[in-house]
C-alpha cells in the first residue's frame, strides 16, 4: 500500500507539472499572440461585425461565473484551514500539487469557455494599413513572457508547483519541516514577485480591448495586486510552525 500511495504521490506531483506547463503557453496564446498575430486580428474584426445579434448580458454573466470560479478555487484553497485539513489526513506533501492542478483546471476552463461579449470595444487602435504596432506589441510581450517565465523559475519552482515537497517527503518522510521550510520560500517569494508588473502589462498592452478581454484583464489584474498576495500574519503563522 505504501509504495501504490508513493506512485500515485510522484504522478500528482508531476501532473501538476505538465498541467502548469501547458496552461502557461495556454495562457501566452490567448492573452497575447492570438490577439496580435495578423491572422488573429482578421478574425476579430470578422467576427465582429456579425456578433451584435448576441445576447449581451447571458454571455457576460458566463463569464463573470467562470472568472469567479477561478478565483474562489485559487483563494480558498490557498487559505491555512484549507491546508491544515490536508495535513490532518496525512496529505500534506501533495497540497501544493493539488492546488497546481485545480488552479490549471479552473483557469483553462476560463480560456476554453470564455465567450465573446458582443458589439462592445473598449478601444481599437488597430489599423488594416499599418502592422507596426503589432509588431512592437509582439516583440514586448514576448519580452515580458520571458521576464514572467525566468522570474517563476527562480523562485525555486520545483517547490512552486509541488514537486519538492513530494520528493524529500519521501527522502526524508520523518523530517517534517523541511515540507513547511518550503511553503516558507514560497510565502516570502510569494510577497515579492516581480512578475506580477509584467504579467498586469501583458494584460493591458493590447491593439483591440474588448469587452471580455477588458473582464478578463480588470479582474486579473485585481486579483494579482490584492486579492492573492500572502499577509504577514500568514508568513508569521506558517514561519513558526
């Protein structure tokens, strides 16, 4: 039983991995390259013009449910009581990977299912004759994707996404703090990452804003400012646990 309950341990951990991994190009595609390859601009401005016969207020609410969803999932399930429960039942090492995977699954549900809303462009600086703004935008987001990727991956990742925890778990299995020294590091890089001013430039640098891309970029936006960032009360409590 042990070693099945080890297997399945190292396949969450490495899950969550390939899932992260896959939601990030993801999410590079939808919140950037799709909109400012020529292709994806065409298609745009095609389909806006034939997209007004929509229901306005069914597709925004859609959307409102499934942003709302991805935030309530990646909120609750950061909280102590949320972690301290998973420890109770003898998961402890494998939280931070569950938490990858639902946060992967919950945000690609909003990338896949996301609908346009209708007849409403917050701005359009598109022009069919000229493609050096496009151009430029290209080249600074590709640039700030590198900025958000390098900065993740120097803020020991292996302990970002989980699989850490599940390796010296398993080294180490009576060693129990070394699985908190880790969620340590992640509270401290958590309090300081320096991606999040590239990734809310990367939201808001765009030709073409429309309306649910707006949604998208105002609740992202919040979220990566306010609503995720880890209180000192909470570094406090896990730091001297």
């Amino acid at each position: 039983m042990s070693a099945v309950f080890k297997i399945f341990s190292i396949a969450i951990s490495i899950l969550g991995w390939l899932l992260a991994t896959k939601t990030v190009f993801g999410l590079a595609r939808y919140l950037s390259f799709e909109w400012l390859s020529w292709t994806g601009l065409v298609d745009f401005l095609c389909v806006e013009k034939f997209s007004c016969s929509q229901p306005f207020f069914a597709a925004l609410l859609w959307n409102l449910s499934l942003l709302l969803l991805f935030v309530l999932q990646h909120s609750f399930m950061a909280t102590r009581s949320w972690k301290n429960l998973f420890e109770t039942v003898g998961f402890g090492h494998v939280e931070r990977s569950m938490y990858v995977i639902a946060s992967c699954v919950t945000l690609n549900l909003v990338l896949d299912y996301f609908d346009p809303i209708p007849c409403l462009t917050v701005w359009n600086f598109h022009s069919m004759n000229s493609l050096l703004l496009n151009q430029v935008l290209y080249v600074v987001h590709a640039v700030l994707w590198a900025v958000v990727v390098l900065s993740t991956l120097g803020m020991q990742f292996f302990e970002f996404i989980g699989i850490s925890q599940v390796f010296d778990y398993y080294r180490s299995p009576s060693v129990a703090p070394e699985v908190e020294s880790h969620q340590v590091k992640i509270s401290d890089n958590n309090m300081c990452h320096s991606g999040i001013l590239c990734f809310v430039l990367i939201l808001w640098l765009c030709p073409i804003m429309t309306a649910e891309r707006f949604l998208v970029s105002t609740v992202f936006t919040l979220y990566a400012l306010f609503g995720n960032r880890v209180t000192y009360y909470d570094y406090a409590e896990v730091k001297g646990q």
